[in-house]
C-alpha cells in the first residue's frame, strides 16, 4: 500500500510512538507516569511536570508562550472552542455596556466544516455570519474582506491553507484587515504547519487551531492558541483544568506524543516543505499529460501560493469514488477532498465556492504528501492512474 492521503491524517511518527510508549504500558509499575495530573501527591506532580513541558514545546513550535496554549481533543474542538468562546465573551462584554446590536461574524466559504457548522451555530444565537468567498485561484484575499467586513464586526475566522485544493492565504493581511475594523481574527492552521513557516506573532492572530495527527502526533490531540488577554469564555466547564478554558483531565500521554511530533516538525519543516513541493510539481506535470484532466487550481511549478502537500485535479468523465475505489484496488490511498465529508455524493463545498461546474467537481481527486513519500510512491501511482483513466475509453 502507498499511502498519498496526509492531508487527511498522517502515520504516527516514531518520535511520538517513543515518547507515549511508557504511558501505554499496564501495570501498577507503570502508573507514576499514568496520574492525574491534578493529584498532588508525587506521581500527580511528575505528570503534570511532562504535561508542561509538552505544552513547552508546542508553544515553541508556534512561536507562542506556554500560557496561550489550550490542549484539545483536536483541531474540531479548537475551532468550535474559537469561535464560541471568543463570540461568547465579546457578547457579554457587549451587554455589559449596553450595546445591543447584533454582532457580525465574518468565514470563508471554503473553511472546514468544523468553521461552517460552528458558524450555522453562532447565527442560532443571534450572529448575523457573513461568508466571504474565493477569488477564482481559491484564495481569500483581504480585499474581499475589506469589503464584506462592518465596523460591528467581532471575529473574522479564515483558514491559512486551505484542506483541499491548497491554496495559502495571507493570515498577516487578513488580520490587518480584521483589526482595523475592531475584530478578533481567529485562522485554522491544521494544513498550515509544518508545510510553511509560521509565526503566531508575524501573523498576528487571536487565536489558532492546530491537530496532533496531521503532523505525526496521536489522534485525539490537538491544541488552541489564545493570545494573552484576548477575551474568551470557557465551553467546557467542570474542574477548571487548562487555567480554567477547557475543563476535564488532560491527556498526558497524549500531550506528550504530540509536543514530541511538533519538535519533530520544527527540525525538519523546511527540508520535508521543499521535497515535497519538487514531488507536488511532478505529480502535477504527470498528472497534466492526460486528456480530461484538469489541475483544479493554477498550481504552477515552485508557487508557494499553494502547499507543498496538496495536489487537487478533475478527471473528466469519473466520478471521485470510482477514482478512489479502482485506485484503492491497486494499493493506493487517495481522496476526494476532506475525509471528513468523503461519504457525500454532493460535490466539495470549496469547488462549489470556486464556481466549477457540478460535472467537473463530482470527478475531484486530491493526492496529498508527507516527509515519508518518495518520487518512486508518486510514479508508481501515476502509473497506476494512467491504468485507471482508460477505462473511460
């Protein structure tokens, strides 16, 4: 099996399976490194001493100081978190002085649905949620901002890289954009990090998500990033773990094999970033060599407009499932787009959002990289997609 869907979740790497292994182990010998991390006794100290310092660790990895960072369950929590408890606090503060005007919240058209759902909930409570859409090339620009954005509006959440075609936005510009007008800005970094230099304090965000599993670490992790006195109300409340903004044990071992994937990350971001751009490039030019088969994106050789990672094309004539079933069959794992929303036989939401027609985006197939794959993984899958395409004939 060649394994080409990292997008969608990336093997657990051997940094992050060593450093939880001792976690995992059974045993009343093993429980020191196993406690709460609330006890006070030893054990409980020991363990809440290795919770800080992953947290240490993935701070660093974002350019963040430990305090701003929240340990989740995953990127899904921390955008719901986001956006919930960012809108929740500036609410109150609202009632508190009295302003009773409806609140604006401002998402891109082609955010994960952890964003959109999050958002169809915030227009429950009272939001008035505006949706800015792509230019053609699938990017968010701050012009397009500019002009969807009022003086009332309280957070802007637009993702960094976008999950299925690719596309980079610029985060820094955007909460420019956000700032000025007295916003919160909030970006989904999931795709983002590892693939591309980022800086919490060059972009200049209020809050950021990011997942343990796109990049190595365990599933079930993840972690949001809160600048220092952006106001936020908790939506998880209990024992007043995380200094009270998300309740419930934490997840040492967990904490651990990720902080261990990030470092991991961080030491070879920029040389794994530029071998996969050379294997995006190559997979596109061979993909490009057939008829009826189209890049989604003008993804050009070398752009860094677009993630190293991501390869996106439309395959006229077959539709998303046959491609990935009959490539399935000759060992290769690919997708559709989001594997959150691979059982929908309607088109990608972010192809609807980029005007293609309905034939075209039902026939999408996104084949995406990670530091692991080879040049000889993308030609023994071009091969095989050559093999698959001719059915059509």
């Amino acid at each position: 099996m060649i394994y080409l869907d990292w997008a969608a979740t990336a093997p657990l790497c051997k940094e992050a399976a060593d450093a939880m292994r001792p976690y995992l182990e059974t045993g009343s010998h093993a429980f020191p490194l196993q406690a709460n991390a609330n006890a006070l006794y030893t054990a409980g100290r020991e363990a809440f001493r290795n919770l800080e310092a992953s947290r240490r660790l993935v701070a660093q990895a974002l350019d963040a100081r430990p305090d701003e960072i929240i340990f989740t369950s995953g990127a899904t929590e921390a955008d719901n978190a986001a956006l919930f408890g960012l809108v929740d606090a500036c609410m109150m503060q609202a009632e508190h002085t009295g302003d009773h005007c409806v609140p604006q919240v401002i998402v891109s058209s082609i955010e994960h649905d952890a964003v959109l759902e999050a958002a169809k909930t915030l227009h429950q409570w009272g939001a008035l949620v505006t949706l800015v859409d792509p230019d053609a090339s699938g990017h968010i620009t701050p012009e397009a901002l500019e002009q969807v954005i009022a003086d009332d509006a309280i957070v802007v959440s637009i993702m960094a890289v976008n999950n299925e075609i690719g596309s980079v936005m610029d985060v820094a510009a955007l909460a420019d954009v956000a700032h000025r007008h007295g916003a919160l800005f909030h970006t989904d970094a999931t795709q983002a990090w590892g693939k591309m230099p980022l800086s919490v304090k060059d972009w200049k965000v209020d809050a950021l998500s990011v997942s343990s599993h796109k990049v190595g670490g365990p599933k079930g992790m993840g972690a949001l990033y809160l600048k220092a006195r952006t106001p936020f109300s908790a939506q998880i409340v209990g024992g007043g773990q995380e200094s009270k903004r998300r309740s419930g044990t934490q997840n040492v071992c967990g904490a651990v094999g990720f902080a261990a994937a990030a470092k991991r990350l961080v030491d070879h971001a920029e040389q794994d970033a530029s071998i996969m751009r050379t294997l995006r490039d190559y997979c596109y030019e061979g993909l490009r060599k057939h008829e009826g088969v189209a890049p989604t994106v003008p993804c050009e050789a070398g752009s860094t407009a677009y993630a190293p990672h991501i390869v996106n094309v439309m395959v006229e004539g077959m539709e998303s499932e046959t491609l990935i079933l009959q490539l399935d069959r000759r060992g290769f794992c690919v997708s559709g787009g989001s594997a959150c929303s691979s059982h929908s036989l309607d088109p990608s939401h972010v192809l609807t959002a980029l005007s293609l027609p309905r034939d075209k985006a039902l026939g999408s197939l996104r084949v995406s990289m990670g530091p692991d794959t080879t040049k000889e993984d993308i030609t023994a899958f071009l091969d095989a997609f050559a093999e698959v395409i001719q059915q059509r004939l």
